[in-house]
C-alpha cells in the first residue's frame, strides 16, 4: 500500500525547525534526513555572482549550466520542472534568486517544494552574514580588493512585494570598481540610485562607496532628492580636494501619488517604458557630477503608472565598444528594454548585459551596471 503524501504545513513547519540551529556547512546533510523519506535524493545547487552556472554544496566539484539543463531552467524560469523523477525547485526569497533545490523520487506537492525552498533560500541567505561558505561557492574568492569593498555594499540583487519589483546587476561580475547602485522600499515610496565614479581600481570604490554611504545616510534622515544631492557633492569635495567626482542618478517613486521624481547628475538619462512607448527620460535640467560644487537643478517629475518600468544605467553600457570602435548604443538598450519588458526584471538585466558582452566579444573595457525598478 502507498503511504499517504505528508501534511505540507506539516512538513515546512519540520524544515524550519531543523534548518533553525542549522550551520550552513551542514545545510545538505540535514535536509537528507528531514526530507529521507519522501525522497531518495537531495541536492543544493548555489548559483555564482556572474548567475552563469551552478556548484552543489556537498560537492565543489559538481558544477551545472545556468543557460540549459533542467538546473538552469528552473532557475531562469523560477518555475518548478520535473525531469523523469527528478523535481527541480527554484531556491528565492522575494524574489532574490539563490539556486536551485534538486529532490529525487519526491513525494511531496508543488505547494510544499515551493514553501520548502523559500526556507531553504532564507537560509542560504543568512548564512552569508556569518559564513563564507556560500561567498566562496558563489565565487567571491575571484574578487579583487575593489570588486570585494563594491559588493558588501549592494543592496539585494533583487526584491519584489506587492507594490514593485527591483533587480540590478554589474559587469564585468569579478572585476567592478566605481559602478554602485542602491534602492529602498517603503509603503508609500520607491527610492532608487545608480551612481558611477571617475576612474577605475580601489580610489574609484571608495569615491562610489562615500557616495552610497551618504545617499543611504540621507535618505534615511528624510531629506529630498535636492538635499541628498547637495550633501553627496559636498561630501565628494571634501574628501577628494584634486577634482573627483561621481555622476548619478537619484530617483524617487511616490506611489501614493503616481509621480516618478529624477535627479541626474551629469549621467546618462534614464529610460522609462510606460503605455508600449520606451524611451529616454527628456530631464531638463540636469546638474553637473557630484564633487564639483554646482549644484543647482531641480528634479524632473513625471507621472508614472501600474506597469511602468524605469532602467538606470552607467554610461559602461551604451559605451560599450566592438573591437572594430561601434557603440553598443542608447538605441539599442531602449529596443532591448522595450523587447524584454514583459520579462520579470530579473531576466531583463541578465539578458541586457548579455546583449552588451556579447556586442564587445566579452572583452567589457569599463564597468556596465543596470538597476530596474517596476511599479506593480
């Protein structure tokens, strides 16, 4: 006789306790024994930083494709896939993306996988806070000193609620330096930023990292996107006295109100895709880069709507060259943005900066950074 399939609240309400007290390096082997009889296999698949390929975590050397296989598709469609008796579960935690739990011979439910690997997810995720198991599997040991100061100040790749959806990502992966970006969500607003200091290396983290760290600071406090400006310029000045200086954009999504406010400072425009039109922001005026005391422009304000998404880049992107000296463009990033806009925005920043290593043969000569923020 065939057992009856397990209570999922049941089941998920196990996982949780287990996984509670749980060390990451011994994530695998527990889950074998919580999950040993309703299946006959487990395996946790990390996804790297440039969220090309995949290492298990019981095994270094086992590695799998992000672009095919059945690791890959689960991943990139964050959708449950089922090969043979092999159940293949997206690992993501709001839809920040993590890896892929593999389950063999599973009885269990897709409600059930699906709750599993949120806890699962979240703990793979916290785990980077206090272990450096999943930071080397995800390849940070490839990192140099600047890439390694750049990335502990991201925010989360990605993050979705009920109000919006953001996602962001860099390239090249492992050799960043001077591209950041940052956003925060709250009930009633949407505040988003991408900013891009001069030069490259170590001085230009640092002057990208003082700009975060004082857009954060005055975010916080409540001040608007002028007063924010004013103090990174500021800032900017008083640290790097022999004419640096950091360009940007700050933005900010009353949701409440349906208004999308932009300040850009000495940047490339962003691009809006509202109603089918995609196309860059029209921002008049626009300041000069933070640091060089010229303050003096107010934001643009425009009306932005359920479904409206705004992409914010460095000029890395549409600068990017061929070895033969063309452009990637802003005309084709505002037709790669307008032919992906039904992706989650996840997959739009992954396949625009595919569409940019693959315009320059894979030799990126400068940082490229995309950060997308959608109204739900």
């Amino acid at each position: 006789m065939t057992s009856e399939p397990p209570d999922s609240t049941m089941m998920v309400e196990t996982l949780v306790g287990a996984l509670d007290t749980t060390p990451i390096h011994q994530l695998h082997q527990r889950l074998a024994s919580v999950l040993g009889e309703m299946c006959t296999g487990v395996r946790v698949w990390v996804v790297d930083y440039a969220l090309e390929s995949f290492t298990a975590l019981d095994d270094g050397n086992a590695t799998a494709s992000a672009d095919n296989g059945p690791v890959g598709d689960a991943f990139q469609e964050m959708s449950l896939k089922v090969v043979d008796s092999t159940a293949f579960v997206p690992l993501a935690r709001r839809s920040q993306r993590v890896g892929v739990l593999e389950l063999t011979g599973s009885r269990l439910d897709e409600r059930t996988l699906l709750a599993m690997a949120s806890v699962i997810a979240a703990a793979i995720l916290d785990a980077r806070q206090y272990s450096d198991v999943v930071e080397r599997i995800r390849g940070a040991g490839r990192f140099d000193l600047a890439a390694t100061i750049q990335y502990e100040m991201l925010p989360p790749s990605s993050f979705e609620d009920n109000q919006v959806e953001v996602a962001g990502k860099l390239e090249p992966a492992y050799d960043i330096a001077g591209d950041t970006f940052d956003y925060a969500v709250d009930h009633k607003s949407v505040d988003i930023a991408i900013f891009d200091a001069v030069g490259h290396g170590l001085e230009a983290t640092l002057m990208s990292s003082v700009a975060l760290g004082e857009y954060r600071l005055r975010r916080r406090q409540d001040w608007s996107l002028a007063e924010i400006a004013a103090a990174i310029d500021r800032r900017i000045a008083f640290q790097w006295t022999d004419c640096g200086y950091v360009t940007g954009v700050l933005a900010r999504i009353d949701l409440e109100q349906g208004v999308l406010s932009v300040w850009c400072a000495g940047h490339v425009p962003p691009i809006l895709s509202t109603e089918g039109l995609t196309e860059a922001m029209p921002l008049t005026p626009t300041s000069p880069p933070l640091g060089l005391g010229q303050m003096g422009a107010a934001p643009t304000r425009l009306p932005i709507a359920s479904g409206d998404t705004v992409v914010l880049y460095t000029d890395g992107v549409v600068q990017a060259r061929q070895p033969s000296g063309s452009e990637w463009g802003i005309a084709r990033l505002v037709d790669s943005v307008s032919g992906l806009s039904e992706l989650p925005l996840v997959n739009l920043t992954q396949e625009v900066l595919a569409r940019v290593v693959e315009h320059v043969a894979g030799s990126i000569q400068d940082d490229a950074t995309l950060v997308a923020v959608r109204v739900l």
